[in-house]
C-alpha cells in the first residue's frame, strides 16, 4: 500500500506543538504506514517536543505580521512570499495528501502552498477566540476543527466542525483518577507554559512564601521556564519552602497526577489538559495574548466554577496567596472545581481529528458527523 504522506505545520510553541503531535500520534496509530513532515520555526521548543521521537522536520523561515510596526510588516509580507515559495518547492518534493495547519505564523505559507498545488489543507484551532493566521487560512481550507464552541461562530458554519483539543493520552489517561483533596500536604503546580512566565512566577512564588510563613503545609512543584529556573529555585530553598523546580516538565501527566490545584496561564492546552485531568485551577490569562484570548480560555472553565480567573493587572502576591489560601481551606470547593472541570473534557479529541482529515483527504463528507458516527480503530 501506498503510504500517505502528511504535512503539519506548527508554529513554535507548545501551544501548537502539542496538539501536532497528538494528531500525527493519531494518524500513524490508524494508518502506520503513513509518513510525515513537521514545518515549524526552528524554536528550541520543537526539539524538546519532537526530537525526543525523531520525528521528520523541516523550518520556514518567516514571521508573524500581528503587532508590527510599518517596515516590519513590509518584512513580514516578504518573508511569507518566500516562505511560500518555498513550501511550495516543499510539497512538490514531498508529495503530501494532506497539508495540516494548527495554527503560528508558520501556516499560512504552508496553507498557502497547499492551495496552490492544490492539496487539501485542514487547520485546527485550540483558543476560545481564533488567531490572525487562521482567519485567513480558513477561506482556503477544506475543513475548519476547532476546539471550542466559542470559536466556531468564527468561521463559515458549513465547513465547521468543533473537536476539542488533543491532548496527549498519557494526560487523558487522568479523566478517571480518584483525587483524593483530603491530604495534609496538598500539591500546588505552578506553570507558566512551556516557556515561563517571569510575572505569574514572581508573583507565584512570593504568594507561596507567604503562605508557608503562615504556617501552611503543601508542596509546590513549579515550571518557570529557563530565564527564571534559577532565580526561583533558589527563592524557595531560601524560605523552606518544599519545592520541586524546572525549566520544562516533558512529563506534564506525572506533574498532573500528583497535583491538588494547578495556577497557571490559560493557553488553550493547559485548558483542555485542566479539564481532561480534573483540575481545578487558579487562572492568570496572558495580558498581551493576541485578541486577549486567554482570558477567553479562562472564562471556558471560571463561567462553569472550574478555576478562578485573576487578570494579571490584578495579580499580587498577598491576593494570590489568599486565594489559594481559601481554596487550600475549603477541600469541599476544590473538589466541587475538580468535578466541573473534569466534565469540559472533550475526550477522543486526537483519534476524532484523525478520522476527519483522513475522510477530508479521501474526498468524504464530514460535516454533522459527531465522534459516535466515527468507528474508531477500524
């Protein structure tokens, strides 16, 4: 059999290298002979995210246009030119039957390409609100998955299809634990997302020391990405404060699975992940997020009592610590949070995308097939 060959295109960051992964997981568990290419920025974050399973990849070399000035929007509009110049070249070599894009900057010479030599391309979008590079791609896509219903009013209804976030299984695998919020020294995750985030773990890691002044007992088990790791390792070993700290935790389900509240940013994974493993959450949204689309993430779980969303301009560390301080008080709340979460999920995401791009690259219809019309594994 012919193997198929699929192009995912993913911008930089975990945010949209995650859900890539998962998706080509999903692919080559129902089609194992299939072959694939990963286009993406050249960031760090690809290596630690794909390197680990030597996955095929290749860089774009272009940027985004959103928030540039005059002369950098001139620059930005060359190098996607010859961003898609290239792609083009790339998919002509690579012969794909299926181009993918989940959203960065780097789809849309990708998705650009793919209209030109007239592959099929499907996009993906994880945020509550959609980003610049998919409005645009979403006149040329064949099919439109997003993650969440807030997004789907977006985009042309007849191409449509809300999926949910794929996440990874290992973290899935959480849907069905037991949380247990009676323990005397409860787990408080801090992350800030695969790259940190110097406000949340300024103000984070003050509010801890805070609390352990007050005679507080928990463990805190902290991502601060690589600028902060050391400044804040040593903060906490400074005040006594029981601590686990790195700058990138690749097992986020092992992290998940011993975690009583999670304070964190509110990028579409970490919402979805939140809500696949149970989590209740305090919520600090990115302030600069383009369209401001976090804090739309964070209203997904704080509108349903499954995390408390505290904008950034109200972040303190004396706030934040009697937050969590009322939360690490009333085990009842967090429970309560904990179920809520737990019943956004959308569970299947990855496989349930699998199957829609393999019947949009057949030439299938899709639209108002829902995850129980989909016989997976067959």
């Amino acid at each position: 059999m012919k193997p198929h060959r699929f192009i995912i295109a993913a911008g930089g960051t975990g945010g949209h290298l995650w859900p890539a992964l998962s998706l080509a997981r999903a692919l080559k568990k129902i089609r194992p002979e299939s072959e694939f290419l990963f286009v993406g920025t050249g960031r760090p974050i690809e290596e630690k995210i794909l390197g680990p399973e030597n996955w095929n990849r290749t860089v774009l070399k272009t940027s985004g246009i959103k928030g540039q000035g005059i002369l950098g929007k001139i620059k930005a509009v060359g190098e996607c030119a010859a961003g898609t110049a290239d792609a083009v070249k790339l998919i002509r070599s690579f012969k794909p039957s299926l181009c993918v894009g989940v959203g960065g900057y780097v789809t849309v010479p990708v998705g650009l390409a793919a209209k030109i030599c007239g592959v099929p391309l499907v996009i993906h979008e994880q945020n509550s609100r959609p980003g610049l590079s998919n409005k645009v791609l979403a006149r040329m896509a064949r099919l439109v998955m997003v993650a969440f219903e807030e997004a789907a009013g977006f985009f042309q209804q007849a191409k449509t299809v809300v999926t949910g976030n794929p996440i990874r299984p290992e973290i899935e695998a959480l849907h069905n634990k037991q949380r247990d919020f009676s323990q005397q020294a409860p787990v408080i995750v801090i992350t800030g997302g695969s790259q940190g985030a110097a406000a949340l773990n300024k103000a984070a890691s003050e509010a801890m020391a805070l609390l352990s002044g007050q005679g507080l007992t928990f463990k805190i088990i902290h991502q601060t990405g690589e600028a902060d790791r050391d400044m804040i390792e040593g903060y906490y070993a400074g005040r006594g404060v029981d601590h686990q700290v790195a700058a990138f935790f690749q097992d986020m389900a092992a992290i998940y699975g011993q975690a009583d509240l999670v304070i964190g940013r509110a990028g579409a994974i970490t919402i979805s992940e939140l809500a696949a493993a149970g989590l209740p959450s305090v919520l600090v949204p990115l302030p600069t997020a383009a369209d401001d689309h976090q804090t739309v993430n964070a209203r997904h779980l704080s509108e349903r009592d499954a995390a408390i969303l505290l904008p950034q301009k109200e972040l303190t560390p004396e706030i934040l610590a009697e937050t969590v301080s009322g939360l690490l008080k009333d085990r009842t709340k967090l429970a309560a949070m904990s179920k809520a979460a737990g019943q956004t999920a959308q569970p299947g995401a990855d496989e349930y995308m699998a199957w829609i791009a393999l019947r949009v690259m057949y030439g299938e219809p899709v639209r108002n097939i829902g995850r129980d019309d989909i016989k997976c594994g067959n």
